[in-house]
C-alpha cells in the first residue's frame, strides 16, 4: 500500500537542522572516523532518542518523502534507524520487522522477527547513508526470507555514493536531507562559517564511495582534469607510508616499481643500484633466495636511504593466514620483514583479522599495507564480489592499509575506494600481451591512464634488459608521462 502523506513545510525541515545542530547531533571539529578518516563532521543521531519531540519530527520528516511510493511493512537497520522505525510504525500504522544482527544459535534461529508473508515489499529505514553498505546488510537477510525491497528512506544522505550503490541494486534512496542542505542551512543562520562549510564539502567530494554522488556537494575549488595529482593526495593518506609514498612520487617524479624477481640476494642488490635513481618503489620476494641475512636487509636499506636513489621496499609476501600466525611471520621468522620492509600486502582471505595481526606488528614501526583486490593473472579468482569486500576492509583501517594491488581500480562497481589509498598494479610492459604461465600485460599509459592506477609495477622488462638502468628510465619517463597526461586531461 501507498502510505498517507502529511506534507512538511520548507520552513519545518530547516527548523529540524536548527533542532539537531542545538542538540549536538550535528557536529563540526576533527573527527575520527571508524574508517581512520580525520572528518571536519561528525553525525551522530543516537542522541536523538533523548528527545521525543525531535524524535517524532524526525520520523515526519523521513514519511513525508515517501509519496508515491508502495510498502507493506518495514525494517529499521540495527541500532540507530530501529526508534525511528518504530515512531514511523506506531504514527502510521505500517507493521515493522526487526533485524537480528547476530543471530542465535538457539531457539528459532531467525535472522528476521516478525510477522510477514513472503512476496511483500520492504521499506528499509536507515539513520543516514554513507557508502550504503550498511543498509546492503539489511537488505540481504530480508530477500532471503522472501521479501522484495524496492525503496530505502533515510534522515540524512550524506552524499558519499551511497545513493549511486544503492541504484546499483535497484533500490531507490529517499532523504529527508543531503548533507549539503543542512550545511546551508547552517550557514544561512550563522552557525557555521563559509569555511566550514567549505571544508565540509572538500571532504565529502575528495571521500567519495561510489564513484561521484549524484548530488554530490559542488567545491569551489575544483581539481584540475581527472585525476587529482599525487601532492594533492598526500594529506588525505592516513598511513604515514602512504603519505611518503605520494610526497615521495611527486618530489622524484617517478611512478615506477622494479619487481626484483631475481634469483639471489646478491642480484637483487646489484638491480636496486642500478634502478634506484628511476623508481618509487623496490619490490622484493626475499623468500625465493637462497640466503638472506640482516647485512643483506642492512645493505638494501642504505640503498633505499641515498639521496639521488631514495625509494620505499615493498615485500611482496601475500600474507594468507589468520592473525596469530602472520603476526609472527611479519615480525619473526629468518626474514623479519616487517624490521626492513617499508610495504607488504596481505589476501583478505582469512577475513579482516589478517589486517589486525599485521598492524599489531607494523604500525608501531610505521609501516603500510597493501591489500590485493585483484590480480594480473589470468583466470583470477580475486575480483568481483571479493574486490568489493577488500574495499570495504581498506576504508576501515586506513591508518594501516595504504592501498590496493590491482589491475583496473577505474571499472570497480564499487569504486576505487577513498582517494587517500594507493593502487599499486602489477605486469606492465611498454607492449601488451601476455607469457605461457597466464601473466597478462598491460602498457603504462593503459595502466594509469584508463584503469585509474597510481603505480606501475614492471618485473622482466627491466631485470631481463641488457641495460636494466635504461629500461628502468624508459618505463620511470612513459609512466609519468601517462600520469600528466590524466591530470592534465
């Protein structure tokens, strides 16, 4: 059934910003994100149920941008949305479900509460929407029991791509308001400056989820071309090594990584001084070497450390295992790596745990994380629905994870995640084709100028060059000469 519509005033929703900003569920500071994020604001309606009178102005607020729409019962998404869902439910007499978000394993074992026929519609109730992921976990138990979802109402959207994830899945976002709306109207009242409100705005543009919102929040001073450049990018790194890593590119001027693949510890040291003047990025697999001893780790760092070579190490380890186990991995072991290595990665595989037994060891040492989204062999398994989650998992520990390996960041449904992670993408040669083991090859200028990568990884096609230090100028001079082409564009 269509539900009946009282209709609220312009006037009556600026009086409700004016009402949460009083109340503090509106604020403007620094702000730690649960992301690792640093935002200039932060929203936090939990407040709101200490105020009834706000409380059944925000729910009117919320059906009055239902018109048109059909439902026959609703479902508030634990814990914020659920008294919201419940003034909505009692005020106008539409049944509500509740979403168990853990599950007994006792009793009936549901997943949804409440009385309900299959083939019913579903509106979905939601405090505000950011990258729409939260209310994508409502959405999931409740079509496994039989129920459509069409329609998701929310109080605040707050312009991050939420609305274009959800129009992904064919559900239609209703806000009350947009995070813009309120910031004007803030403004428009003298509760908060220009530049504020600016900053604001800068945030939510450079922090999109989803690709750009459609009703994204207009920055006054725009990036130039496509690609915002690397100094730009810097500030918004919460890893310290993905900040170097970005300050490091622009001052050098190279976004090129040599994969030592080679075949002792010897030659790899040997490359690095050969290539170190050309690169960003040292990437090693000391595991295939025979020997390897803390002179060799020694001497590579000191390499790293020449003022003319100054470039990171990237351990290409792939760590795959639960966290007690890479914790003594990373900072134990023959190897140590986390003691030399500036960079390692990890397969999200075992689930978000992996990353929480490798910060346990790096972050005290400053390092960063690479989390693999995808990768350049054929036949991968790692893309779709996984690239989707390790996504997910990168903007939740931003202040280890520094970014991705993968191959075309450019075409993720989800999008390339926040613009503060780096994509690192791996075989690239100057022509594109592939080997007899499944590498696929792809050139620079498709690398970082159509599949949105920051970084080119290049193995065979320097180490295996007559003169490794030219080859390694050739690709440093075509991979920066793709990234000023996409900035520039």
């Amino acid at each position: 059934m269509a539900p009946k519509v009282d209709e609220m005033a312009n006037k009556d929703y600026e009086e409700l910003v004016l009402k949460l900003h009083e109340i503090e569920a509106v604020k403007f500071g620094e702000f730690k994100l649960k992301s690792g994020l640093i935002s200039p604001v932060y929203i936090d309606l939990r407040v709101i149920v200490s105020y009834p009178e706000i409380m059944l102005r925000v729910s009117e607020a919320m059906w009055a941008k239902l018109a048109g729409t059909t439902f026959d019962v609703m479902c508030g998404v634990p814990y914020t949305a659920l008294p919201i869902a419940t003034c909505m439910s009692l005020n106008h007499g539409t049944p509500m479900l509740m979403r168990r978000k853990e599950v007994k394993d006792y009793g009936t074992k549901k997943a949804i509460e409440g009385a309900f026929e299959k083939g019913q519609t579903c509106l979905i109730v939601e405090d505000l929407v950011t990258s729409g992921a939260s209310v994508m976990e409502t959405v999931q138990p409740l079509e496994d029991v039989g129920l459509k979802v069409t329609d998701v109402v929310v109080l605040i959207d707050r312009e991050q791509g939420g609305e274009s994830r959800l129009a992904s899945d064919n559900l239609k976002l209703h806000s009350a308001f947009t995070l813009s709306y309120i910031l004007d109207t803030l403004v428009k009242h003298s509760l908060v400056t220009e530049e504020v409100a600016g900053k604001v705005k800068a945030f939510i543009a450079a922090n999109q989820t989803h690709g750009a919102s459609s009703k994204a929040p207009v920055v006054e001073e725009k990036k130039k071309g496509q690609r915002m450049s690397y100094e730009d990018r810097a500030p918004l790194a919460k890893n310290p090594m993905g900040r170097q890593l970005f300050e490091l590119m622009a001052k050098k001027k190279t976004n090129l990584s040599v994969a030592a693949d080679v075949g002792s510890a010897e030659e790899m040291l040997q490359l690095a001084d050969k290539v170190g003047p050309y690169i960003a990025v040292l990437k090693t697999h000391v595991d295939v070497f025979d020997s390897w001893t803390e002179e060799h780790a020694k001497e590579l760092n000191q390499l790293a450390e020449k003022h003319s070579m100054y470039f990171l190490i990237f351990e290409d380890r792939k760590f795959a295992d639960i966290g007690n186990t890479v914790v003594m991995q990373y900072g134990g072991g023959i190897y140590k790596i986390a003691d030399w290595s500036h960079i390692t990665n990890a397969h999200l595989v075992p689930g978000p745990g992996i990353i929480d037994g490798l910060k346990k060891v790096g972050e005290p040492k400053g390092r960063g994380l690479l989390l693999l989204a995808e990768m350049s062999s054929k036949g991968t398994l790692a893309k779709g629905a996984y690239t989707e989650s390790v996504v997910k998992a990168a903007e939740e520990n931003q202040d280890f994870v520094m970014g991705f390996i993968s191959v075309s960041p450019s075409s993720w449904s989800c999008g390339p995640g926040p613009t503060g992670l780096i994509h690192m993408t791996p075989g690239v040669q100057l022509a594109a084709g592939g080997d007899d083991l499944g590498q696929q090859y792809n050139t620079p200028a498709s690398v970082i100028g159509e599949r949105g990568s920051d970084i080119i990884i290049v193995g065979r096609g320097i180490y295996k060059a007559a003169d490794p230090a030219k080859a390694a100028k050739e690709y440093r001079d075509e991979g920066w000469r793709a990234y000023e082409d996409s900035v520039n564009a």
